[in-house]
C-alpha cells in the first residue's frame, strides 16, 4: 500500500498534496475522490507536486491523494 494524504491545493492540471512524507519523485499516484492519474514531479518535505493526466475539474482540496508504491 502507498503513501496517503489529502488535497492543498489545485492549480491546472498541478495538485499540491500534503501528510505525504515518504512518496518519492516520479512515482504514480491516484488523486482525488475518482482516483485519477498523476505523477509527482517535486516534493518538499511532507508535501509533494503531482501532475495529474486527466482534466481535474471538480477536485478540491481534501480530498485523498495515494503514492502507488511505483514509477
């Protein structure tokens, strides 16, 4: 199982996460309430950047964010 947090931020297609402290740079995640597809492109201590594939209208911040565990 991977690293879980929750929703900061949403700018574009770039979702800021935090309580993620052990996801690591370039692994997959599932982001949001739908689980859709990101990638994390920086991470600064517990927080970690992650650029979702798909249109994430509709995410807010709380909602869950989980490190799959590989790139």
């Amino acid at each position: 199982m991977g690293v879980k947090g929750r929703i900061t931020e949403v700018r574009g297609t770039v979702v800021k996460a935090t309580s993620v402290s052990g996801i690591q740079m370039n692994e997959m995640a599932r982001v949001g309430e739908l689980g859709l597809i990101g990638e994390v492109v920086r991470v600064e201590g517990d927080n970690a950047y992650i650029q979702v594939y798909e249109f994430t209208t509709g995410l807010r911040p709380g909602e869950p964010v989980e490190g799959i565990g590989s790139p």
